[in-house]
C-alpha cells in the first residue's frame, strides 16, 4: 500500500477491482436488497421500529467520505429526496455500484468483500411476506356499523386519499382494510383520472420562437445603437423566454438563427465604436482621439479586441484622411 493512498480510496480500488475481475453467477433482486440495507441500518441502530433514520444515516457517509468528494463523484446529499434516501427504502430500481460501495465502506463494521456481500444478499429471501391475515372477536358484531359509516364518508370525500387524510376516515378505512377488506375493495371511491399533459409539438414551438426571433432581428439590424445582441438578450425579448433558455437542444431553428446572428464580443465592439464615431462625426468632433473613443465606448487596449483594434487604427484614420482630401 503507498504511503500516499487513502485508506477508503484503496478499499474502494480493491471493491471495483474484484467486481471487474467477476466471477459472480448470481444477483440479488431488489427486494433482497431492499432486506439487506434494512438490517444494515438496524446493525447500526440506525431504526426507529421499522422506519429508518435517513438524516444520521447521510451524516456518516458525509463524515466518512466528505462532501466535496461526493460531489464530485455526483453523489451529493443535498436534495430531501436523493439517492441514499432511496437506497434505504423499498428497491424499486438498480443502484450503481459506486453507490453501493459508498454505503458498505461507511456503515459496515468489517472491510467489505463484494463476493461475501453478495451471498450474504443472496441468502435472504427474495419473496415479500404474504399479506398479514387479520382476526378480531368482535368483527362480525361490528361490521354493520363501519359499513354503514363508510357509507356516510362517501358521500363526504370525493377520493380515497382526502377521505384518509382526515382522522374518522382513516380509522374507519384501516378497520375495513383488516376485517373487511374484500367488502371494501368493491366500495372504494372511483379512482380519479390524471389527464396527461399533451405531446409538445417541438417542431411548431421551433418555428414559432424563430419567427418571433426574426421580426426582432429585423426591428434592429439598421441600428447601431442598444446592448450586446447576445443569446441571453434574444432570449429576454420573446415571449418564451424560458422554454428558449431551457430546450434549445430540441429548436434547431432557433439554434442556426443564434449561430448566424447572435453578436459576438468583438462584433459588439466593433459596432460600438461605429456606433461613437458616427455620432462624434455627426457632432463634427471626428478629431476626437482614439483614447478618448475608446473611453467613450467603454473600451482599453487590454479589452479591446482584434475587430475593434482595426477600425481604431486603420478605419477611423483612413476616413479621417479622406475627410481632409475632400475639405481641401
């Protein structure tokens, strides 16, 4: 081991390693995974009952291997609702094998060892438990009354989840859920239809943006006067400023228009100091020198670039020589 080598760095080296090497026939499914991290946080006393408690297990993996690392490695933590948290709960898709290792070298007591892992997973059941089977003495001397009080909050709630939400109808619902539940199954609120949100037609959205982008363009194009012609300017003058910032990939129209006439910063410049001198020639002052143009346009020898440096020694002097000829 060098010297130099981080010792969680190493074990890490040493996971991917034997998982690049393989020799593993079989893989546990999610529902054995979801099991293993279950008992991983209760090894910890990491439970409360069956909840997990998700903020002291994301401290530990921070402690362990810092912030800055994982967000490097695009594992932060930030977010409520982010991929630890997931991987603590029910499995209901693949978690990549960083994130896997992540875990095990933050929580696990002894050095991991993938293979011993995985038959460690393998050996837990891959079923979920049967549904619990419910009795109670008194259900059939009662069942009248919850069914005849069910029926009442029907016609209180319009859906199964604003009935639940309140405290009458949540206990009333988790007794039927228990002694009733067939009874209940055929007496549950319609489920309510979510109606999805239509295709967006990018290609009409495309030409819609870039026409509105083209009467701006025509508006201006004689005018030397105004601000950068940057993308985010364009952006700012049409009504779909956001869907133009945020989905550019998918307006190839939009796209070729900035492409040719989005304004660069020496083509701002290079209109700028035609913008001043045009004015100063108006005003008669085309003798103004070119440190004071410059100061004018808000330019300096350090910022101005390779378009404005020719009009500033070439254009500007060339015009004034021929202002003297025509004078004489």
């Amino acid at each position: 081991m060098s010297p130099l080598g981080d010792t969680r760095s190493v074990l890490l080296s040493s996971l991917v390693a034997e998982l690049l090497r393989g020799g593993t026939s079989r893989t546990p499914n999610n529902y054995q995974w979801s099991r293993f991290y279950w008992a991983l946080a209760s090894q910890q006393d990491l439970c409360r009952g069956k909840g997990v408690l998700h903020r002291e297990i994301a401290s530990r993996v921070r402690d362990c291997w810092g912030v800055e690392w994982l967000e490097r490695q695009g594992l932060s933590l930030d977010a409520d609702e982010n991929w630890l948290v997931s991987m603590f709960r029910k499995h209901r898709r693949p978690f990549s094998y960083l994130q896997h290792f992540v875990c095990w070298l933050a929580l696990c007591d002894d050095t991991p060892v993938l293979s011993r892992v995985l038959a460690e997973v393998s050996l837990l059941s891959n079923q979920p438990p049967g549904k619990t089977v419910y009795f109670s003495s008194r259900a059939e001397e009662v069942r009248h009354r919850y069914r005849a009080r069910w029926a009442e909050l029907l016609n209180l709630y319009d859906s199964l989840h604003s009935l639940r939400t309140h405290r009458e109808g949540a206990r009333v619902y988790s007794w039927l859920y228990r002694f009733d539940s067939h009874w209940l199954a055929l007496h549950k609120p319609a489920k309510i239809s979510v109606k999805r949100q239509p295709k967006v037609d990018w290609e009409k959205r495309d030409w819609l943006i870039v026409r509105e982008l083209l009467t701006i363009e025509r508006s201006i194009w004689q005018s030397l006067e105004g601000p950068r012609r940057s993308i985010s300017w364009y952006c700012k003058q049409v009504a779909g400023r956001r869907t133009l910032e945020k989905k550019l990939s998918k307006l190839p129209l939009c796209q070729a228009f900035f492409i040719r006439h989005a304004e660069r910063v020496d083509e701002y410049q290079a209109r700028r100091l035609a913008c001043i001198f045009t004015r100063l020639v108006l005003q008669k002052r085309w003798l103004t020198p070119n440190y004071e143009i410059e100061r004018i346009a808000g330019l300096d020898q350090r910022k101005c670039r390779e378009a404005g440096r020719k009009i500033l020694t070439e254009s500007i002097p060339a015009w004034r020589i021929s202002q003297e000829i025509s004078l004489r």
